[in-house]
C-alpha cells in the first residue's frame, strides 16, 4: 500500500454502488458510497436489497480516517498512524475492546498485520465488506474461521505476513496461534488500473495491496494437519481503465461457485 495517501481514499474513479449477483439469484446491491467532494462519509451495506447498516467515517486534519462506527449497533473502529501508514485499529462492541490489528512495513508496504481477538464471542464479519475487510488482504470472513477458540478462551492471535512482486501482490500467508495456517497466492494480474490501489479500501473481489487487477487466486488451508484448496478465477470487464464487472468463479473438488460483482461510478 502506498504511503502518500494513507488513510485518504482519493481514486481516479470514485465508486458509487457495488452490485452483487450470486449464482441463481438476481442481481442486489450490495453496497452504497457517499462522498463529499473527495472524502467518503459513509458506506450503506444491504442484505437482499434492504439496508443491513451504515458505517461512518470521521477524519483528521490531514483527511485521514480516525473512526469508523456503526451507530446502530454501537460498535466503532479507532485508527492510529505512524509515519508508514497505519499503525494500529481498535475494534470495540459496546465500549469493550474486543479486537485489535497492528501493522508493520518494509520498503513502505505493509508486510505483517498481527491480529488479536480479545473476545471470541463477538465478530466483526457482518457481510458484505465491512471497513475492516478493507483494510486486509484476505478475506476476512476466512480469517475469523481460522480462529477456532470460542467463548471464555483467552486472547488468540495470527499474524498475517504478506509478499509482494513490484506492486502486486504475490503471496499471502496467516498462521495461527492453534496451528491453523492459510496460503494465498495470486496470479495473472491484468494491466489495468485497480480502483482501490493504495487506499483503505478494497471492495469485493479486489484488493488495496495491488496496483493492478488478478484474474487468479489460490487459497490453501490447513487445519488438523488437513490441507484444502480453493482457486478463484476471475473475468473481467472494463470501463476504460477500470474494471465495471468482475465474474469469480471459486472451485473446490469438484464444486464450482459463480458471484458476479458490478461496480457504478460517480461521473
């Protein structure tokens, strides 16, 4: 993630609804951009078409995000910085701390994130993108599936560490403090410009760590000592640049599940 703008997202093309269509279902939308001038205020995430929340972004004064909270369900994210990029996010339910995630660089790219759950009974995971899958590589939802302890546990942990080819990604992995480990690896960037490069925000099927867009990722898992693979492919369709409609088709044995992703932007 670049450094320039950390914490500012400022794209070429702003975004302005992402669309979702799940094998054998109609299209929905997905999610919903607010902006003023060149900060985004808010992001509304549906569930079948009706709204399921809203997150809320405050700034400092150098329009970096400080706080992103849900007022609903009284949950929030604080960020700090340092002179890299981000520093550290606080997750807190109801004024209780209950995650944490600390970030380190090499060569100004982020290339460790350590994770702490202080409380396993409570997820982040509401579906659909929330601000933490944003900030992340991976996806979130198989991030907290790794994490195994359940309620009453102490604090678990992972570290997620992350490599890089010039300005893509190349390899992803995520060990846990159970033995749990997740790989990833991702392939056959396209030349075109990914709209959520050096941001905080990836959207769905892309992400912020690459400054282009990958037709391939791979995810294998091992948990108990037994190793599954997941590929993703993905086909893309362009608005000049930027990409206007991604078809992911993720494989498991001999299963094969097809999302496709629309994204609309602002004029």
């Amino acid at each position: 993630m670049g450094c320039e703008k950390e914490g500012v997202y400022n794209p070429g093309k702003k975004i302005r609804r992402i669309s979702e269509q799940p094998q054998g279902e109609a299209k929905q939308i997905s999610q919903e951009w607010s902006w003023n001038k060149n900060l985004l205020q808010k992001v509304d995430y549906f569930s079948k078409n009706q709204l399921y929340y809203t997150e809320n972004y405050k700034y400092d004064d150098k329009n970096r995000v400080i706080k992103v909270d849900d007022y609903e369900n009284g949950d929030y994210y604080d960020i700090s910085y340092n002179d890299n990029g981000y520093n550290k996010i606080d997750y807190y339910w109801n004024n209780k701390l209950v995650e944490s995630y600390s970030f380190q660089y090499t060569d100004k790219k982020v290339s460790k994130i350590s994770c702490t759950w202080f409380d396993n009974s409570k997820s982040q995971v509401k579906g659909n993108g929330s601000f933490i899958d944003f900030l992340f590589p991976v996806d979130m939802k198989l991030l907290e599936m790794g994490n195994s302890k359940s309620k009453g546990d102490d604090a678990s942990t992972a570290t997620v560490s992350i490599k890089y080819n010039a300005n893509n990604l190349s390899e992803v992995e995520v060990l846990y403090d159970n033995g749990n480990i997740y790989r990833y690896s991702y392939e056959d960037f396209d030349k075109y410009l990914n709209p959520f490069y050096s941001s905080f925000s990836h959207g769905t099927g892309l992400t912020s760590y690459s400054q282009n867009n990958h037709a391939k990722a791979i995810v294998r898992t091992t948990i108990n000592d037994n190793t599954v693979n997941f590929t993703t492919d993905r086909e893309f369709t362009y608005d000049g640049k930027y990409p206007l409609e991604i078809v992911s088709k993720t494989s498991y044995s001999d299963y094969t599940y097809r999302t496709t992703t629309s994204y609309e932007y602002l004029k």
